[in-house]
C-alpha cells in the first residue's frame, strides 16, 4: 500500500550496508515510498534521530560496534514515540521477548523480510493512532481547564446527583459562597443538603424534589437556607433529569443561584402596595 506523495523517513541501524539495501528493497516491492539514512554507530544513531527525524527504525540486534539494545534505549529516550523494529537473523525468543519488553514496536527475521512492509505499516498506523489520541485528550484537557475557569467564575453553584440512589457528585466552588459550606461538605455529609434548608421551606423543597424524582416534574424551587454563621440567604434551585442513550434516567443536574436581593426586592414593592 503506497502512502501517496510523502515518502517514510526510515532510519536504517546497520553494519551491512547490503543488509539494509534488502530491507529497503522489500518495502519498496510492497509499494511503499521511503527515504533512508543508515547509523551504525551511536555517535551517527544520535544524531541521525536528531536531524533526519525518521518516522520508524529498523535496527539489527548484534553488531560489533553498536548493540541493537543500546540503540533501543537511546531511542526510548530521545524518541519516545517513533516506532523501533528489529530485523535480524540472529534473535532469539528469550531476547525477542526482552526487546518488547523495552519498548520495542515489533521484531522481523532477516530469512522472513516478506513480513517487514505488513509490519512497518502496522506500527506506523499504530504510532498514528497513538499520536492522534493524545491531541484528542490535550484538546479535553484544555477544554476541561476551559470549563472549570468558567465554573469557578460563575456566582451560582451547580450541581449533579447520581440515580437511582440520589448521591451528590458534584458540587461546584460557589457552594461557598450561597451556603457558607465548602463544596466537598455536602460530598461527604449525604443529609446537608437538606439540613442547611430552613425548616419551613424544607417541606415544600422535599416535595419538588420527591415530585422530580419519580414523575419527572419541573423543579424550580425557592427556599431559605441557614450558614453556619446564622445569617440567612434566599436560594432559587433548579434541576432536570439526565437520561441515557436508553432512556433510564442516570442523574440531575441543577444549579442553585442565591437570590437574596431578588427576594427582598420584591417583598420592599409588595410592602410599598400595600401601603398605597
């Protein structure tokens, strides 16, 4: 299978030259285009991996001046992801073994070079995967550092509770803020949810939610809660259901919201049409 216009970058490690030209030629018989150096010393290895930059290597495993081991050290370290075949005629299982075990991407035998091409695109293909999983998961990383920047700025609190056993996993930072608790408080203390609710409001709010929970009502709730240092604040708390792609509910998510002033001014213009 030929890769198009842009040839592979194959960093040959050899002591025969006519060794790396069957190598070569084999893949090349298969359809792929490449591009080659050939290092047979660590001094060359090295600085091969630095300025040509291969995409693969393919390293014999005995030489007399360079270890095909020490090469797969070196290259574990100085390029971690590139891809490391052996071909020799000279492993062993015991050895082939060691060599996966260091990090090694594959090993092919000199009297079975037929293997070479399916396996150069395999570890290529596998280094592609690799590489592209890890920018899908810098882009959540990122994205998530986004989300968490967004949530600690916002003044209201969300939330998330598991079905069906009604846990609270989630409790965003402004928690602290609305109900004088830290986050974690209400992680740890399954009832403070309800305990910090005024227990006058506290009927009313257990039956929204009660109403939530197993007939998927609306709930959209305002109530009084009481912080540890007496005061009182006025809350507008909110959720829905969340449910799988089968449709079984999993969880709520809500956000409450201190609506402190809200409340009072709407009492100040009730009291004031009152008096006219």
């Amino acid at each position: 299978m030929s890769r198009g216009a842009t040839p592979i970058r194959v960093l040959c490690v050899e002591d025969v030259a006519a060794d790396a030209e069957l190598e070569l030629r084999e893949l090349k018989r298969a359809g792929l285009r490449v591009v080659h150096k050939i290092a047979d010393t660590e001094e060359s290895f090295v600085a091969e991996l630095r300025e040509f930059v291969p995409e693969i290597i393919l390293s014999d495993f005995s030489m007399p001046s360079f270890d095909g081991m020490a090469a797969l050290a070196l290259a574990r370290e100085l390029a971690p992801e590139t891809p490391f075949i052996f071909v020799s005629g000279t492993i062993g299982e015991e050895y082939a073994i060691r060599a996966l075990k260091n990090g090694a991407t594959d090993y092919v035998l000199k009297t079975n070079l037929v293997r070479l091409p399916a396996a150069v695109e395999r570890a290529l293909a596998d280094a592609r995967q690799r590489l592209e999983q890890r920018r899908i998961e810098a882009e959540l990383a990122t994205a998530r550092e986004r989300l968490a920047g967004i949530i600690d700025s916002m003044p209201d609190a969300l939330w998330s509770v598991e079905l069906p056993g009604e846990n609270i996993i989630y409790v965003g930072p402004a928690a602290k803020e609305i109900f004088g608790r830290e986050a974690d408080d209400f992680l740890v203390e399954p009832d403070l949810w309800i305990d910090v609710v005024h227990a006058e409001d506290r009927p009313a709010m257990l039956a929204a939610w009660r109403a939530l929970v197993a007939e998927n009502r609306p709930y959209d709730v305002e109530y009084r809660v009481l912080r540890p240092d007496g005061s009182e604040r006025w809350v507008n708390d909110r959720g829905h259901v969340v449910r799988d792609a089968s449709g079984v509910a999993v969880r709520i998510d809500g956000v409450a919201r201190d609506v402190t002033a809200q409340v009072e001014h709407r009492e100040r213009i009730e009291r004031l049409s009152r008096i006219r």
